[in-house]
C-alpha cells in the first residue's frame, strides 16, 4: 500500500448536507496502483468518497460528500490510500 495526501480544494456547504472536492497527485513512477480512496475513518460522521479505480498518473478531483457540517477546512489534507490488485480491501 502506497500513502499520499490529498487536499480540500473546495466545499459546498447546504442546509444539512456538504459535498467537497478533494485533489491528489498519482506518481507516474508507481506501477500496479488499481485503486486509490480516500482514509475518511478518523474524520467521524457519516461521510462517503467514491474510490478510483484504475487512475492514469497525474492529478484527480475526488468528491466527497456527507451529512451535516463538513470536518474540514479548505486546503486540509485527507490521507489517500493506494492499493495494488492484490491489496484491495473488501
């Protein structure tokens, strides 16, 4: 498993809801990554990220989006796990 950081970049805050936007770098020189989530476990509530599967090296924008009043600020960093086939979760 491979750590990187991502980072807020914006949060849309409704009455009861939020859906925020985070941004992570893939390194190009990392081979086999098959799926990368975002580690929202320490953040509490009941929040959700969908995870990529099978990114290109480069940047991507992953939403997040949860009940409530958003834990995190603007230009916060989220812990990003990346998983080779063999590593995925279930």
């Amino acid at each position: 498993m491979l750590s990187l950081d991502a980072t807020i970049k914006d949060i849309e805050q409704e009455k009861d809801r939020f859906h925020a936007y985070a941004e992570v770098v893939i390194p190009g020189d990392e081979d086999g990554i098959d799926q990368v989530e975002l580690d929202l476990d320490n953040l509490g509530g009941r929040l959700y990220a969908e995870p990529l599967l099978h990114p290109a090296a480069g940047l991507h924008r992953l939403t997040i989006s949860g009940a409530g009043i958003a834990p995190f600020r603007i230009g916060d960093q989220i812990l990003v796990r990346c998983f080779s086939t063999n590593e995925i979760p279930d």
